[in-house]
C-alpha cells in the first residue's frame, strides 16, 4: 500500500463534501426551500483572507460557509511495532448569517453532520482520493472534538464557527 501523496488535501475536501452534501440535501443551498427563510448557502473551501491574510470583512457576506484546515501536528504512531499510524487536522467551518438564529441553526446542522445524528452521516468515513473520487485503500477519518462557538468580531453579520478534528488513520508507508 503506496502512502497517499498530499493527503491533507484529500482529508479536507473528503470532510468538506460529507457536510456540503447533506447540507445541500436539506436544503440549505436552494434558493427556493432555504430552511428558516435564510440566505441560501455557499460552500467555499479557502478562508476569504485580504492582502494581509486576515479575514476579509469586504469578502464576507450571509450565505457564505468557509471549509478550512488549520496547521496540523506530527504523526503518531498508532501501534507499538506496527505501520498504523494517525493524522490530527483541525478543520473549522465558519458560518456567516443576516441574524444569529439563522447562523446558530446552521452551525447546529454541520454540528450534528460531523456527530453522525442524521441518516446517511457518520463520525468515521473513508478517506476519498480527488482524483479519481474512490476510497481510498486503509484511510479513514473519526471525525472528534466537534464544537461550535462564537468568535468575537465587529462584522454587521452574524458569525459562528464549527470546529472538528478530522483523526486520520492510515497505514504509514516507510517504517
């Protein structure tokens, strides 16, 4: 089993479309059937930074969802003499509303995605290779550490954030 050449990549876009997926099947993203009334959600999966990379006030606006991975620790070694080995990234969906029901109802559904509460959702899914969109062999994600909070900020928009530690366990190529 070959190791999965940039596996953060992969990770973040396996746990960003296993909560766009089932936030689009509840109707988050139709314009028509919005849940609440609410602005309809877009997905976008880089920070909306400014030329400072600081969040970007004029690039913010209600409807948007961000999909970030944060800075990542070293490996573990999951077996005492074995190959199994794990992965922490720390991913952060940010969620930006017009009032601070709607944005605590959307940061309560990716919340309860990430806990595998609804049908089709699980805490541990497979790793899924963007190339050639399959699982990938021996990879798996235990989706843990799942908060929602609110950061403090002077934005005219309401914002929540949904933090998760995507776990990656994997079997590690060169021992």
């Amino acid at each position: 089993m070959a190791f999965l050449r940039h596996a953060p990549r992969h990770v973040h876009y396996t746990v960003a479309a296993a909560i766009e997926d089932p936030m689009t099947a509840m109707g988050w993203s139709d314009p028509q059937n919005t849940p609440l009334g609410a602005t309809p959600l877009r997905f976008l999966r880089e920070p909306p930074l400014s030329g400072g990379r600081t969040l970007g006030v004029d690039k913010v606006s209600a409807g948007l969802v961000t999909i970030t991975m944060g800075d990542e620790p070293p490996p573990a070694e999951e077996e005492m003499g074995g190959p199994l080995s794990s992965q922490e990234y720390p991913i952060f969906v940010d969620i930006f509303m017009d009032t601070e029901g709607e944005a605590t109802a959307v940061a309560s559904d990716v919340r309860d995605i990430l806990l595998g509460r609804f049908a089709g959702t699980k805490r541990i899914i497979p790793v899924v290779n963007q190339i050639t969109q399959t699982p990938v062999d021996g990879w798996q994600i235990e989706l843990d550490d799942i908060e929602r909070g609110r950061p403090q900020h002077n934005f005219q928009i309401h914002w929540q954030v949904v933090k998760v530690t995507a776990t990656t366990y994997f079997q590690e190529g060169q021992y």
